[in-house]
C-alpha cells in the first residue's frame, strides 16, 4: 500500500499576494513536473527554489516559484513541492485543478499533519497542536498551538515523568537490592514530599489546561432568573459595550439566545433563556428546567435578581442551585426602592438600562478568570479532551499514591499507582521510553556483587 | 548412536532441559565436557535472590528440580524484602557448591530416559536447516531430532586476570574452540560478553571478629512446593558483612590501568547490575565505602567468597586490596578473581520456544543467549526442553506471558528486544509483578505442568490440596466474626489500633491496611502452611491493586491476541519509520503486543502497522 500524493492550498484564500499549493506524496516532484516550464524539477536538488512557470499545455497560467523538497527532511517526511503563486484566486485555483488532473488528490483538511504524525515526523502533541493551529481563529489560540508544536507541552509533561522515573528508580533499587545501602531507603517522608510536588505539578498543568479550554471556546456564561427580571437587558447591555450580534439559535433550542462578546480579547459566550415570558406555571417550571440544565454547562453562571422586589421562592431555589458554582449574582433594577434582602450575600448592584453597574460586573468576572493575566501566562495549556483526562487520571493516581502513604501501604504496592500515572503522560507525549528506568537505575545507583 | 533430544553443557539451563525432556518420555542425552561440573556454581554461592527467587518457585511449579535440589543443599536460607510488600519478596538461600551439584547428579541420574556423556561438541549436523546430530572433537557423530545448546560461558572463552590472558573456562577447564564459529558459519550472529567473579579466601585467614554477622531467616522456608524443610533454624551458617576502605580505594585507583577491563584488554560487554569493584570506585568517586559481603562456598571447603569484591586486577594487587580490609589483613586467597569473555548468539534470532529461526529443532537456553545468573539459565532450559518435546510431539508450543511467569517476562524481553550486556531478571523488569509472587507460584503455573505431564500426580495433588486450603481459609475468615470483648478491645489498644464495630468478620478485619493474619490469630486458631496464609492475606488486603493490574492486563492481552501473520512482509507497509521497519523485520514478533515492546518501533508505527494488518488480512475473516 503506497501513500497517494494529496495536493492542497496551504495559504488563507483571498488573503495576501502569493498563495501557496503544496504537494506531498511519492508523485509530488513528477506532478508538478508536468506542468512546470523550467528546470527539470526531477532532477533539481532537494530544498532549492526554482524559477518558471505554470502551463496548461501551451498556455502560460501563472508565473511561480517552485520550492522542492525531498524525502525524508520535509514536513510530511514524504516528498514535498510548493508552488508559490501570484495570480490571485483564480489562477490559484487553476493551478489547483491542474495538479489533481495530473494525478493528485485534494487533502483532506489536517491530511499533511496526519502524515506527518503517522511518518513519525511529529508527535502527538504535536500533532495535535497543528490541527488547533489549523483551525485556530484568534491570535491566542494560534500561540497557543504553536506553544504546543513548539514543544514546549511536551516539556512540562517530560519534566514530570521525570520525576516519576526517579521515584521508582529508587523504589526499584530498595526493591532489588535489598541488603545495599547505597541507595536511598524511600521513606514515607521522602515519598510524600516527592508527590505532592509531583501533584501540584499536575494540578497547575489541569487548571491550565480549563484555562485553554476558555481561550480556544471561549467563556460560556448562563443568564439565569426568573422572567422580567432583566437577563434580557442585561445581555443587551453586555453587547452595547462591544456592538457583538445577538443570534436565534433554531431548532429545538429556540428558546435560547446566545450571543457572543469578548472581554480582554476572550471570547465570551452569553446564554439567555430568553422567550420564557408568561407566568403560566408549567412553562415556568421549563423555563427553571432549562435553567438548571445551563448551570451544568456554564463556566459562570449570572444570576439575575430583582431589587424593586423580595425574594421569591424560585428565587431562593435558584440560589441554592448555584452554590456549588462559579458564579455572580446581579441584583439589577438598583434606580428602584429596594425591598430585596440580600443579606449574606456577595452581589453587585446596577441598572441594564442606565448600564451602572455593568462595569463592576465586567471587572468581578475578569479577576475570576484572570482574563486580563492569560496574556502573560506561559501558554501551556493542555487543548483536548484525550490530554486533559490523561492529566487527571494521572493525577487521581497520584493521589491515591499519596493516600498510600499515609495508609503506611508498602512501596512496591504504592508503586502500582506510579506505575499508572507514569503509562498515562507518557501516552500523553505519545512516546516509548525503552529501559529507561532500568537505565536511570543504574545511572544513579552503585550495586552489584 | 541416535537420541530424540541431546543437551549440550550440564549446566543449571543443561539440567533442567535434559531432566523435562527425559520426565516427558523422550531418549534423551546430556553432554557434559566433564560430569564433575554437572549444576557447578562458578560464582555466587546462592541460589535465589529478588526475582530470581520467584523463578526458582516457577521452575518448581512447572516441574523442574532446581528448587528441590536448593532445598536439600543449602546451608542459610532468607526472606528478602520481607519488610516491604508481597510484590517483591523473594527467597535466597546459601547454596553449598559441593552438595549442590552432588544432588543434582544423583537426580539426574535416576531420571528414566536420560543418559549422561562425558565429551566436547564441536560441530552440528544440518541438513536443510533443520539439526541432525552433532559431531564430537573425536569425530563421533551423535544423531538426534532436536539439539539444545547450554553451552554457557564456554565457547571461546578467555580468563582474564590483569594484562594475563588465558584460553579456557572456568576451573581451568577446556573451552569450546570451534562451536561458536560453527554456529556463526550456520548464520547466527555472535556477540562477545564478558562477566567476573570475586576472589576466595581461605576461611581460617578471616578475623571473623572484625566481621558484622549476616543470619539466616528465623521461619521455616522451601523453595519447593512439595517440599518440607529439611534443615533446623538454629544450625544455620552465618555470612559476614564488611566494607571497602579508603585505602582500598588508593590501591585500586593507584593500578588501575594494570586491570583487564581499564588496561583495555578486554572486548566483551559486561553487565552493569555486576560491576568490578575498580567500575565502581571509578564511577562513584564520593562513595567512602562499598559493602562486601563473605559468604561460605560449602561446609566441606575452607574457602569462602567474598561478594562485591569482583576485579580482574592482576593477582599481586589483588593481594594488597584484599588485605586492605578489616578482617582480612592476613587472609590468603585460594582463587583469585578473575574475568571472563565468552562468546553468545543475539537472542533476536530465537523464537519466544527458544528455537533458533535458523535451524529448525535447534533450541539455545542460559549463556549462550546471552543472560547471567543460575536461575535465569535454569527457567529458560526447562523452557527450552519443554517446547522441544512438545515439537517432536506435534503439540502445540508453550509459550509463558509476561502476566504468568518471569520466565515469561525473562524470554520475551530477549527475543523481543535483545541484549548488549548479561541480562539478569530484576523485579523491575516485571511489569506485573504483583501477580508473579513467589507465594503463587503454583496456582499460577501448576494447571500448565499437568497438562504438559511435566509434574508428577503427586505434585498435582500437592496443588489440589493448597487450592483447598486456601478456599477453606477465605471461606472461615468470612464466617467468623470478632466479638469485642474487653480483652479483645484491650489487645486493639496495646497494638494501637482502632477497634471495629462488634462481630465484624475477619475477611473485613484484614482489607484495613494495619491488620495482619498474625494480628488475627491473636483471636482465634488459624493454623495454615505459610504460604496459604500469605496468598489469602494478599488476596484480601491488596484486592484493590490487584483488579487494577489486572485491568492493565486485559489490555495487554488484547494487543497478545492481534497476531501478526508470519509470512508478513514489512517492506510492503508505506510510512513505516525505517527503523521500526529493520527492527520488525529482524524481531518478527507474533503479536502487536510483541511488537510494541521492541525497542525502535514508536507508537505510530504500531498504529500503521494495526491498520495494515486490518486492511489487508481482515478480508478473508
């Protein structure tokens, strides 16, 4: 089974003065070849650039440059050719379409990546990083793929397992080489002390990684209360400050309005269980269905009180359901008499008409996610889903170890839990590590007879 | 002449291979160049050790003799790591050298279907790849339908002690001076390894008050499952601790460049687990001092070995390192320490029977596959016996995984990935070594002896009875209950731990991490053979774990079953890395799950290779 020879633009349409067309496969250099007017390009050095044109037979389509690259130093590891054009979006296209007449076939989206991964040229995180980069929309996620590729991921996770490698080295030496005192006996104390290191390690690495969640989705906010209180002001009011569109979402979820804004160049997502107006009972209990569900999805939830007004007991039941959660509670309508008892409450007072109030409430969820600081952050966040379960199955093992050794449960068997968490970061960097420990052992460790 | 099976070199991997070809019915012949090695201990006088005892009780399990002959041979015996968990302890006996191999013979020798001939084996008989016979130094052709080399350190080897370099094996014997070249014309590629022993000093020149005494174990221990002790705890012999100094260290450092290995007159590779004491004052240079252990070769010898202290310095050094250290200042050493390089084949051309890919119904097991150690040399002969039986049989083959045995762990890591240095098994090596205790041994591998006929009915039976106990043990620590009476709650708070509620059973009592069977027994009357009580403890107290490995083995498992076709051609596989690619190629390995283990080949390649296979071979299913 050869690997065919796909063939896609690899520039933005539209976007800038030269777009690119890049090759890959065993028939790259001999397609482009065929449609080339200049140096032969199979017999040209690899990595050169060359001068000539693009014809369709004796028709002069473009005039390019024409950068060939042989295996196996190339993105995909296969051989690679890019043709750099300058004749906007139509000749682009055509020279396109003329590559796949002679035999390409157009890439699927990530199909460069996925070969350069499955050629070993990448690894996982890697990989994975590129795909975010591909499909990266603001400036921040872009960095953030690219932290990734750079490897720098990679790094943190490696420095862990390092960790994670001495412990059971030393583990492993007592284990051995019972009678040898050359190795350090692993008491409880030192192991504790070397996990709970490790587990802070892992716990910064996860709430990280939800803060790269925030950056690559963006922060999902719930408007929650009852009808007439004024989510929907409010929404309006937070989209006045950043001119964002309000969209009906169709289908069944109707009754919902999203919109989007951003905050310190984050994207926020609001979600408003608009359209929920009558008072009728049964569509109200929806309507505190539907809340109820959003605030097992949200980020943050917003709840929306009624300062003209006392609490009621929807009220009350809507602010016992978010006391397990981020949230912030808005007590809106502060130009009225207030009859509302807040005491014990932490709230912030304002008005969605006057818009008072509205910035107090931008600053509380700023400092709740340190929105203005992700900026400035070393960008090492973890950006899927497989990445983050593999850190807290990692960590849940870890601290299960860590119970261990308060349990006074014996090394070897605490060791199991290591064991564990170290397979888990270590499919985390997609790596083989072969005789590594054994190696670590006896590079740190004088034993034998 | 013709035999069904002939063993080359009556070793600990010879013995085992010749006694289960011979146990399972088959003419066999074991040559030896000289019967008086037969089992010889040319190093350590132990038997056992961290994972090595574990393999002991494996080998037993399955049949084999080592255990038993250990048990009628030793003069201490010891629990290692019994301080930490069940995963990990091991049994290690002082093995005397003189008995050892005495027993062993005499076993031999009474075995139906094995006959013992003194000669040297200088050549094969092949024909169409597949082993004949073999022809010895006088000529004679000895004809046969499956061979198994043990040669150990015997092709080639070379003694070295400093710049002195000396033709031939241990003891002074005679070395193997064309089998290797034999082999290597028959395609095996050979590779040169090196090993070393420490000196032996005459007893009666030990100040042995200078010495810090190293006693055996205070219960009863077996390595065998049928077996009973059959020595006394008080008559134990004591070993003896002691420590380099610093001036053992000048004199070593002084002279360096006049020992084999830093003069540069060796070419093997040796072990890192068993470094020279010159490697290690070399290589750890703030280390004040090393550990030097001195243990008896035999009750009937007045020599004994000085652990630690292996060094291919010429003697004369020897010498003054010898009696830089306290105790010894007059101690006359009756061997000198020395080097040896010998010849082994790379193991990646062995199937995980043991059979050579080269020659079919040629098998190769201890040494000559380039491993170190007694135990780990045993557990691959009998592996290797076996599977030739079963070949000339047309059974199928047996194959031990790396969940069932450290055999299995041993002989998958060879022919899977290879070795540059002796291997020698460490616990570590066992990624599921909390299922390959020694205090299983049995249930893990017994069901396999029966069904193989390696074991005899008795020993079956043996089995049978410990599965019964051990079920009516668990099934009485379910049904009793403790009642906590004032004493019972007095004994809790003298041992400081926390009283349970009224009338819960033991069964509960023994999953808290604190509470032991002996801490139950206090209570009532449990009265089991040691290693009952130990395997019912573990089973309750780890269960946790224990379902967590064995989640990870099902994983394993899985990738075991994903075969890969033998006729597979890996040059037809795009995109795989040319590395993996070279290495499969040469490994072959049976399984995805081999194939991820081999070194060289990523994670990616095995996913081209999976999908590979699904394309390709998943049509005719």
């Amino acid at each position: 089974m050869e690997e065919d020879t796909i063939v896609a633009i690899s520039t933005s349409m539209g976007v800038g003065a030269i777009s690119i067309i890049r090759l890959s496969g065993k028939d790259a250099i001999s397609i482009a070849n065929s449609i080339f007017k200049g140096p032969d390009l199979t017999k040209v050095k690899s990595h050169t650039i060359n001068y000539g044109y693009i014809m369709d037979k004796d028709e002069i389509i473009d005039e390019v440059l024409v950068s060939v690259m042989l295996t196996p130093k190339t993105y995909t590891t296969e051989d690679v050719v890019e043709i750099n054009c300058h004749g906007g979006i139509s000749t682009t296209n055509k020279v396109l379409a003329l590559t796949i007449k002679h035999g390409a076939r157009l890439a699927e989206p990530g199909e460069f990546t996925k070969r350069a991964f499955l050629n070993g040229r990448i690894n996982l995180i890697e990989a994975e990083a590129v795909s975010d980069l591909i499909s990266s929309q603001s400036e921040k996620q872009r960095k953030m793929a690219i932290n990734g590729l750079n490897g720098r991921l990679t790094k943190i996770v490696e420095d862990i397992v390092t960790k994670i490698t001495n412990i059971i080295a030393n583990i492993e030496v007592n284990i051995d080489y019972p009678e040898y005192e050359d190795a350090i006996e692993v008491t409880p104390e030192y192991l504790k002390a070397e996990l709970e290191n490790i587990e802070s390690d892992l716990v910064k690495l996860k709430s990280n990684s939800e803060m790269g969640k925030i950056i690559k989705k963006g922060l999902d906010i719930a408007l929650i209360g009852r009808p007439n209180v004024g989510k929907s002001s409010l929404l309006n009011a937070f989209l006045n400050e950043d001119k964002a569109i309000v969209t009906d979402i169709s289908g069944t979820t109707r009754d919902l309005i999203e919109a989007q804004t951003q905050i310190n160049g984050i994207a926020v997502n609001l979600i408003d269980t608009a359209g929920i107006r009558e008072s009728n009972n049964l569509i109200e209990q929806l309507g505190i269905t539907k809340s109820k569900e959003l605030i097992n999805t949200a980020d943050l939830i917003i709840l929306v009180l009624n300062n003209n007004e006392e609490l009621t007991p929807l009220d009350k039941e809507l602010l016992s359901s978010i006391t397990n959660k981020k949230s912030i509670i808005f007590v809106n309508k502060n130009d009225l008499p207030t009859k509302i008892d807040t005491t014990g409450l932490d709230i912030v007072k304002g008005n969605t008409k006057t818009l008072d109030g509205i910035e107090p409430l931008i600053n509380k969820i700023t400092e709740m996610y340190n929105l203005d600081k992700l900026e400035s952050k070393d960008n090492t966040y973890l950006s899927n889903i497989r990445q983050i379960n593999l850190v807290e199955e990692a960590l849940k093992d870890i601290t299960s170890a860590i119970q261990d050794t308060d349990n006074q449960i014996p090394v070897d068997m605490l060791e199991i839990h290591l064991r564990s968490a170290w397979e888990k970061l270590r499919s985390l960097i997609g790596d083989t590590y072969e005789d590594e420990l054994i190696d670590t052992l006896f590079k740190n460790f004088c034993l034998g007879k | 002449m013709h035999y069904e099976i002939i063993v080359v070199g009556g070793g600990h991997a010879g013995c085992e291979a010749s006694h289960i070809a011979a146990f399972m019915g088959h003419k066999t012949l074991l040559i030896t160049m000289n019967k008086k090695n037969i089992a010889d201990m040319p190093c350590n006088p132990s038997i056992g050790g961290t994972a090595k005892g574990v393999i002991v009780r494996d080998i037993d399990a399955l049949g084999g003799l080592m255990g038993k002959v250990a048990d009628e041979s030793h003069f201490q015996i010891k629990m290692l790591n019994s301080k930490k968990g069940p995963a990990v302890q091991s049994l290690r006996c002082q093995a005397d050298k003189r008995t050892y191999p005495q027993n062993m013979l005499k076993r031999l020798e009474e075995t139906k279907n094995l006959s013992i001939k003194e000669a040297t084996v200088e050549d094969l008989i092949v024909e169409n790849a597949k082993i004949k016979g073999v022809i010895l130094k006088d000529g004679t052709k000895i004809m046969c339908d499956a061979l198994i080399l043990t040669t150990g350190t015997y092709l080639k080897s070379n003694i070295l002690i400093g710049s002195s370099n000396k033709v031939g094996g241990p003891h002074g014997e005679k070395r193997s001076d064309f089998l290797s070249d034999n082999l290597k014309k028959l395609g095996f590629e050979i590779q040169r390894l090196k090993t070393g022993t420490p000196p032996r000093i005459k007893a009666s020149s030990i100040d042995f008050s200078e010495c810090q005494e190293e006693l055996g174990d205070n219960k009863y221990y077996t390595f065998s499952h049928d077996d009973q002790p059959k020595y006394k705890i008080e008559e134990q012999q004591k070993c003896y601790l002691i420590y380099t100094n610093a001036k053992t260290h000048q004199i070593i450092l002084d002279n360096l460049n006049k020992s084999s290995m830093y003069g540069g007159y060796v070419t093997g590779i040796g072990p890192r687990y068993c470094p020279s004491i010159e490697d290690k004052i070399v290589r750890f240079k703030d280390k004040e001092r090393h550990q030097l252990f001195l243990e008896p070769e035999s009750m009937y010898y007045d020599e004994w070995y000085l652990q630690g202290f292996s060094t291919s310095m010429p003697e004369d050094i020897q010498e003054q390192m010898v009696h830089s250290l306290k105790g010894l200042e007059h101690a006359i050493l009756t061997k000198y320490a020395y080097a040896i390089e010998y010849d082994a084949i790379n193991p990646l051309q062995l199937k995980p029977t043991l059979e050579t890919k080269i020659v079919e119904n040629l098998y190769t097991a201890g040494q000559i596959n380039g491993t170190s150690g007694y135990e780990e040399a045993a557990g691959q002969g009998l592996i290797a016996g076996i599977n030739a039986a079963l070949k000339l049989q047309n059974d199928e083959p047996f194959i031990l995984k790396r969940n069932e045995s450290y055999i299995g762990v041993l002989i998958d890591d060879l022919v899977t990935k290879g070795t540059k240095e002796p291997y020698r098994m460490l616990t570590s090596r066992a990624e599921y070594r909390l299922l390959l205790r020694h205090d299983n041994a049995d249930l893990r591998l017994r069901e396999y002896g029966y069904k193989l006929k390696t074991i005899t009915q008795e020993m079956y039976k043996n089995y049978q009875k410990r599965l019964e106990d051990i079920a009516s043990l668990k099934e009485f620590l379910k049904n009793t209950k403790l009642e906590i009476t004032p004493e019972v709650k007095e004994i809790f708070t003298k041992n400081n731990i926390n009283l349970p509620l009224n009338k819960t059973s033991y069964f509960e009592l023994l999953k808290r991490p604190e509470i032991t069977l002996d801490f139950l027994k206090l209570f009532t009357k449990i009265d089991y053979p040691i290693d009952t009580e130990e395997e019912v403890s573990i089973d309750i107290k780890y269960a946790g774990y224990i379902s967590k490995m064995q989640k990870e083995i099902e994983k394993m498992l899985k990738l075991e079953e994903k075969q890969i076709p033998p006729d597979i051609d890996y040059d037809k596989i795009a995109n795989l890395a040319s590395e993996a690619r070279q290495k499969l190629k040469e490994v072959r390995p049976l399984s995805i799950g081999q194939a991820s283990r081999i070194s060289g080949v990523n994670p990616a390649d095995i996913a081209i290779l999976a999908i590979y296979l699904k394309k390709e071979y998943s049509k005719n299913e």
